[in-house]
C-alpha cells in the first residue's frame, strides 16, 4: 500500500504537471476543471493534501515552497523532527532567526510556514468540495476521502492556531486574490477544527484504524480532538476522547523503543499518525540521515543536529530516581563549568594499562596534554582529577545504568555507533566510538580488532550529544541517498496520547489515574514509575511534562508543547541560553535571544508582512514592529 500510494504521487507531480494545478500552485489558482473527474484523479489529489506536509518542518532558513518545477522540494524544509532545535531538547549550530532574535514579520520562515499550511488547508477544501460532485467514486469511497481530507484541513488549521493563535478561515476552494478575510480568534479555529474532526468520527465509512496504508482515521480524530480540547483546557472532553482512542484499536506497540523508529515498526498499532517516506524516490523521502546523523553515518555529510545536556539529564537512574552527576562524580556541580571536561577527556593508554599501538600512539597524549595545560589555567590543580590513563570507564558509568530510552535517542560520551568506514569509501560497517578531543576517523582496529575509529562530527573542536533515533545503522547499499530515507515522520503516536491523558488527569487532580497512563509508557521500557513523583498536582505536572521530553525526544513536539505550556521563554532561553557541549559551556553560534514581544511567555507568531501588504483586512500582531 505504501508504495502504491508513493506512485500515485509521483504519476500526479510528473506525469499531470500540465492539468492539474493542485499540485503545481494551488496557493495561486484553483484546480482545474479535469480534476476529481476519475478514480485515478481523485485518489491523487487526496494523496496531493498528504504529500503537503512533508519536509513542512524549520531546520535553520526558510522551509521551501512548493513551485511547478519541484512540488514537493526537499531543499530547506525538513520533517516536523526541525522543530525539535526550536525547543529545549534540540540544538543546531546554524541558529535561526527564532532563537537569536531576529524573528520579524518579514522572516522567510513566518511566511514560508503560512504559505505552506494554508496551501494544504487549500487542497483540502478543493477535495471536500469538488469530490462530491466530479468525482466518480462509490459514495461509500466519497464519504471516507472526504472524512480523510476534513482531517488533513483540521490539522493544517491546529497547526496554524497553534502559531498564530488566530487565523482568517476559508473552508471553499478560492483564488488567491479573493483570500481576503481578516483574523479570527484563536477560540472560533479551534471550534471549525472540531467541527470537522467531529464529522470525521461520526462518518460511518471511515475506518475506525488502518495499520497497513498511512492514511487517516476515526482513531486519528479522535486523538488530534482531544488535543485541541486540551489548548482549550476542557480537560474531561480530552479524557473522553483519548479513552476512544484506545477503543479503536491503537495501543503501546510492544517492541523495543529503539526498533519502534524505523521501517519494520512504522505500521505498529502506536502510529496513529504518519508522514510517509519513501526510500529511494526523489523528494518523496526523509532527510533525516543527512541532518540528524554524524559524520560517520553513511551519507550523513552534515550532521548540524545535535541534543542538548539539558535532554540528556532528564533521563533518571533506571530505578527512576533523579540523575545527578554528582552521584557519580563528587563534586563535579562544586567545579566552574568549563573545569569540568576533565572528567570526558580520553584515555592515553589501553583500558588495562598498557600502551596504545605505536600506529595511534603518538597523536592522543598530545591531544589530552594541551586540553589538560588550558584547564589547568581555568582551575590550577584541575588535572589531578584526570585519572592515571584516562577517564572513558568513569565517565560511561554515568550513562550505563540509566533509562533505556537514553541510550536510544541519543549518542553519549564512549558510546559506539555502527556507522560506515570512510578509508573504503563508506561501503563497509564500522564501529565508531563518540571520544573526546577527536583524534581521527581513519577505521584504524588494534590487533584485537577492536575498532578506534572516533565518530565524525562536523564540528571536531566541540563535544556534544548526537541523535540516534530516525539515524540508519551501517551500510546500507549504494543506492542509498541521505536526501531520500524511507523512515516516516510519526505526527501522533499513542504514547503521545497517553501522556496527554495524563496531562489531563493531572489538571483535574486524578494523580493516580495520571500516574497509572504514565506507566503504561514506562512499563515498554521497564523503568519503574514512583508514586512520590505524582504526590501533588504541581509535582505531578512537572514530572508529566518531563516524562513527554524524555519519551518524544527527537520527534520536533517538544516546541509545540513548551508553546502549549507557556514554558518555552523558562525552558529555552534561560539566561545565557545558547547552544551547549556536554559539560554545559557555549558551543558555537550565536547566543540565544527572546523575541521582545508581549513581555509575556506565550510566544506567538506575527502575521506575515507579505500577507498584511496585500490583505488590508489583516491586522499586525501586538507586539510586533511591521
């Protein structure tokens, strides 16, 4: 089914470029008359709406617009994982215009986004309101495409409220020049999103789950309903619709974590909503692999994406206590923070004390010398706290016995990674090792073969945490391209609704039942849930939120739940908040700079400039200078 629908995709973009404008510019004109008229049309047009929210995510510049020569470009625009760099779990050293201050109503990013998600909200009111009447498909087949597309418009429009917190709202196909309507409030978008997530559960021919096609269902109604109930904070509406989720037949996949993210797990009963990809197909898959991976990944050139400390050290101790670095290292909070890259530097001599091989010998104790003599002038005496030959066995500790998930998200200090060897051109697996200062990645083994090749990163003079989750392992064929991963994008899984649940629960005071939906979540990984963490609504609240960062990690939510919660000016933009190595000094990049609108926490997005100039019935938002 996947590749069914792949290739309907790719006949609409190739093959029907000349008369059908759905998916050439329809933010500029209405289809044309022929669409919808067959079978063939109308499965690609539905297919058109889907196809709009790939790569719709912000990495550092503006996401790409679709243009009759690409689309769907890939160029810019990256799955919804880009967000995750706007949020306090991600980090990238190119710094967008939204963390260094220079978010402006006339930013490529503010109007790109717009364009984008009204272009699916266009494509969707084409669908539900030509399907009716041209196409020729079984009513039984009109009525679940025309659930599907209400779906799609529904979630282009959360989307939307979410960032601007009120929008102008069209629900016919019209030209560009006629979209002329002013902003509604924020109250009245969520209301026409359940109203069509509303029409979708009660249509009888949509289905109530489908795990086999990345297509929409009741399932999937029922949970983006109930997170709009939950900005609106009808906490007891939310409940009612996450319990249907389950009803639907969505639930935990029962796999392990790290499996869950790649092709094998993407049509588990937990993914309720997708964004397919497609391995091999120009601009029809991820780009994960070149954005997320380092350089030791096949086809991973990039490697920009990175996980800040502050992710890292939310993962607890597998009994679930707190993780506090100086249960490992007394002492380490006491240091000044740049002292403390004493504790990750390398070790100069094998792990039993012997010397290293004469091959790799000579370079690392020059390496670990010059670090030592810099940290000796910020902290005289700081070098005895550099054991004998090294530091890697101590330091692993502190990531050994810790939830699971952490060793699945993210690559720690001394951890390996199965990438690929660059000395034979990237076509054999590798075993890289994260170290620190980086030495080389020459695919160099001991004569025990145990392999010391240091993982890649693209910055060699910073340490930092990188993402394992959506990364691919190993060689994985010549014909693999970085820009074309078939790995899909979850939108909304079931985890994800269970820790809303939970969130619910929590704000009407139901602990237990809260902490019991956050077990379910923890159980797959067997970490242990503590009912000292759910004593009281404010704990509980915190540790819900902290639990979503800690199981959604890598997958760009967080962004948008910091916006819901009104934590992100506390969460990302902390004082001195800028990219961070492992240790917490300042990597490379600017400074992080809150946006000086509001004077308030609930960042909201301007309306673009672009849009104002050619609508006079758009308003400015507050706050912002036009």
């Amino acid at each position: 089914m996947k590749i069914k629908k792949y290739i309907a995709i790719v006949a609409l973009c190739g093959g029907l470029m000349a008369c059908v404008d759905l998916d050439t510019a329809p933010y500029d004109q209405l289809a044309t008359s022929t669409m919808w008229t067959t079978e063939n049309l109308t499965d690609m047009g539905i297919n058109g709406i889907y196809a709009n929210l790939r790569n719709w995510g912000i990495y550092t510049t503006s996401i790409s617009f679709p243009t009759t020569a690409t689309p769907f470009p890939n160029s810019n625009g990256v799955g919804q994982w880009g967000y995750e760099i706007l949020g306090p779990l991600g980090q990238s050293h190119g710094v967008p215009d939204f963390l260094n201050g220079g978010l402006n109503p006339g930013s490529g990013n503010v109007n790109n986004l717009w364009r984008r998600l009204y272009e699916g909200v266009h494509r969707a009111n084409d669908a539900i309101y030509n399907i009716p009447i041209k196409s020729p498909v079984s009513e039984e087949k009109k009525a679940c495409l025309i659930a599907e597309a209400r779906f799609l418009r529904a979630f282009h429009y959360y989307r939307l409220n979410e960032l601007w917190r009120g929008v102008p709202y069209y629900d016919v196909p019209i030209l560009v020049t006629e979209a002329t309507k002013g902003q509604e409030t924020e109250e009245f978008i969520w209301e026409r999103i359940i109203e069509d997530l509303t029409a979708c559960i009660n249509e009888p021919h949509f289905p109530n789950n489908n795990f086999t096609a990345g297509r929409v269902t009741k399932g999937a109604a029922y949970a983006l309903r109930g997170k709009v109930y939950m900005q609106q904070g009808k906490w007891q509406d939310a409940i009612r619709d996450f319990e249907r989720v389950g009803a639907m037949g969505y639930g935990l996949a029962q796999v392990n974590y790290k499996a869950l993210f790649t092709e094998a797990h993407e049509r588990s009963s937990e993914m309720i909503f997708s964004v397919e990809n497609m391995q091999g197909y120009a601009n029809f898959g991820s780009i994960a692999q070149q954005y997320l991976g380092t350089r030791a990944a096949q086809g991973s050139n990039w490697g920009d994406h990175r996980i800040t400390p502050f992710a890292v050290e939310l993962y607890e101790n597998s009994d679930s206590t707190p993780f506090n670095w100086d249960d490992y290292i007394p002492g380490y909070s006491s240091l000044p923070i740049a002292a403390r890259q004493v504790y990750f530097l390398r070790d100069t001599l094998r792990a039993n004390g012997t010397p290293l091989e004469p091959s790799i010998a000579g370079s690392i104790p020059v390496l670990v010398r010059a670090r030592l003599a810099t940290l000796e002038g910020i902290m005289p005496g700081i070098s005895a706290h550099y054991l004998p030959y090294g530091n890697e066995a101590r330091i692993k500790t502190a990531y050994a016995d810790r939830d699971p998930r952490l060793a699945a998200n993210v690559i720690t200090p001394y951890a390996e990674f199965l990438g690929v060897n660059e000395g034979t051109g990237g076509t054999q697996n590798f075993t890289h090792t994260l170290r620190w200062p980086y030495r080389g990645n020459d695919g160099v083994r001991l004569p025990d073969n145990t392999p010391v090749g240091d993982l890649r990163p693209d910055r060699q003079a910073e340490f930092e945490y990188f993402q394992r989750k959506f990364v691919y392992e190993g060689f994985n064929g010549t014909t693999f391209d970085r820009t074309r991963g078939g790995i899909d994008d979850p939108m909304i899984r079931y985890a994800d609704v269970l820790l809303m649940w939970a969130e619910a629960l929590v704000e009407i005071n139901q602990l237990t039942n809260a902490m019991d939906k956050v077990a379910q979540v923890r159980n797959r990984v067997g970490m242990p849930t503590l009912a000292s963490n759910f004593a009281d609504q404010a704990t509980a609240r915190d540790y819900v939120r902290d639990e979503r960062r800690r199981e959604m990690l890598g997958e760009g939510g967080a962004y948008f739940d910091e916006l819901r919660w009104g934590t992100l000016k506390e969460t990302k933009f902390p004082a001195g908040a800028s990219t961070k190595q492992v240790w917490g000094i300042p990597g490379g990049g600017a400074a992080f700079r809150w946006p000086d609108v509001y004077n308030r926490d609930q960042l909201v997005w301007p309306i673009p400039r672009g849009e104002i100039e050619r609508n006079p019935n758009l308003k400015p938002t507050p706050g912002w200078t036009y």
